[in-house]
C-alpha cells in the first residue's frame, strides 16, 4: 500500500500529512525530543514508499528501508510505542525501517527487540490506525 508525507502548518508545532492508502493523518513532528531525527527525515520530504504488516512486533505496519543511512544514532528511543506514535529505526542490528504502530506492539525482529526514535505522533485520524493496519495484513 503506498504511503506519502508532506509538511503542514500549526501554530503551535509543525505538522505532516500522512497519506496511507485511502487514509489521511495528521502526525505531530517530535521536535524537541528527537531533533536530530526529525531534521533528518523532514529534508528527504516529501516521502514516498510502501507499507507493509510487520511480521515481529504485533499490531503495527512497517516501510522497509534497507540500508537506507539518515546519518543518525538513538534519541528518545522506544520499544513499546502507542498505537500512532511513529518511530524510525536508524539501523545497525536490522534494516533501516520506519514502525507505524496501530495497536499492541513490542518493536522487534528477527534479530530480537530493537528500539527506534519516537519521531512522530498522529494527532488527527487515530481512530483510523486500526484500518489502516488491518488493511495491510
């Protein structure tokens, strides 16, 4: 299923637009608990790829990103994230990947369990996470 991000305005924090198959989300960039992270992925905007169903963690989707370097270590790394708050895997023991959890998720592979940067948040259409979960298995 593709899945796009492109920037957006709020007084208050920046936002991206998350577009997910037929869904449409509206995510809080963390900025202040990983600047490193989110500078990094809001220069390679917009952002374009696949999602897919995990196969390690429980209730989440994933985009493979390979090899992919975004030239950044850990910063405010989780392995237990709440359903919409998105982390980026910056590699090292597994692929690059970016986690879109939509339910109960423990992040891991087959490698074991990893921790990625919480980078964003989806602040509008979380009661549309589950859909777009299901949507990928």
């Amino acid at each position: 299923m593709p899945l796009a991000a492109a920037k957006g305005a709020s007084r208050l924090s920046q936002e991206l637009k998350i577009t997910a198959g037929p869904y449409i989300f509206m995510a809080r960039v963390e900025e202040e608990a990983a600047p490193k992270t989110c500078a990094a992925f809001l220069e390679r905007l917009p952002f374009h790829d696949k999602i897919i169903h995990v196969r390690w963690s429980g209730e989440s989707a994933w985009i493979p990103l390979g090899d992919f370097d975004f030239g950044i270590g850990f910063e405010n790394a989780t392995s237990y994230p709440a359903p919409g708050q998105i982390l980026l895997y910056p590699g090292g023991y597994s692929e690059t990947e970016i986690l879109f959890p939509y339910g109960s998720c423990c992040f891991a592979s087959k490698m074991g369990q990893l921790a990625g940067n919480h980078f964003l948040t989806v602040v509008e259409g979380r009661e549309q996470l589950r859909a777009i979960g299901e949507l990928c298995l």
